[in-house]
C-alpha cells in the first residue's frame, strides 16, 4: 500500500527524503532540491510530501509560495513532483497531489498551481490550463489552476 505523508523539518523521514533527492534522475532540479531541503528554505505552511511504499519512498512533491516563475502574486503552487522511474503509471503523482491538496485547503486556500511543460499529464488530476508563464531562464512553460472542491 502506498502513503503519502507530510514530511517536517529534522526528522528522519526528512533525511531520507534528501537521500532520495539526491538519486532521483531529474537532473534539471536535483541541485536545486537538494540545496532547498538539506537548508529547510520551506516557510510558513510550505512544506515537501512524500509517498512511500514498502518503507521507501518512491515519490514526492512540495507545496510553495513561490516556484520557477517572477508570479509572485499566484500561489500556492504544486512542485517538484516527481516519481521513480519504476513506480510510474500508477497514479502515484495524483495521490501527491491529492495530498498536497487535501493539506492546501486545510490551510485555506481554494485552489493550487501546477508549472508543467506537458500537456495531458495534470488535466486527468483535475487541472485545467490557464496560460503561459515565462520562468527565470526564459522558457515558457503552461500553467495549470485547480479549483479545491
């Protein structure tokens, strides 16, 4: 059975989660998510969600004010979601979301953002495009809103 749970500050679901940053193979963000969680750079109610299967964790997400984008003014924004390789095609991503979701209303908003540069991939969660969005290396990239039912 898979899980999802919040993850806190230094706690050995934290440091495990940064051991799993560490090998995932999205190159593009490793750095950057590595850096973020081994300085806890999550304020407020920002915080990371893993999934975890058999004691491991195959997959996370992160809940943030800001992300990749000069938006400022749209938030909470979904991140970093990201599933190994051999656990993908079974709704994994969705049941972060889900989560992240869940956690984003209890707090008090009514809807998140998605950046993706797919198409098809967040629409099955229940996103719908919203516009383009130009992040801080100048690629444009398509943003996803969901209304929390």
């Amino acid at each position: 059975m898979i899980t999802v749970r919040k993850v806190d500050k230094d706690t050995v679901l934290a440091d495990r989660m940064l051991d799993f940053v560490k090998h995932f193979s999205w190159l593009e963000v490793k750095e950057h998510a590595v850096h973020q969680i081994r300085n806890w750079e999550f304020e407020d109610w920002e915080t990371p969600f893993v999934a975890v299967y058999d004691g491991h964790i195959i997959g996370m997400c992160t809940i943030m004010k800001t992300d990749y984008y000069p938006l400022p003014e749209i938030y909470p924004w979904i991140s970093t979601i990201f599933v190994s390789e051999e656990y993908r095609g079974h709704r994994i991503s969705g049941k972060l979301i889900d989560y992240a979701n869940e956690y984003a209303k209890k707090i008090g908003f009514m809807k998140t953002y998605i950046p993706t540069e797919f198409i098809g991939l967040y629409e099955k969660y229940g996103y719908h495009y919203l516009k383009n969005i130009v992040n801080y290396g100048n690629d444009i990239d398509r943003l996803y809103i969901k209304e929390i039912e």
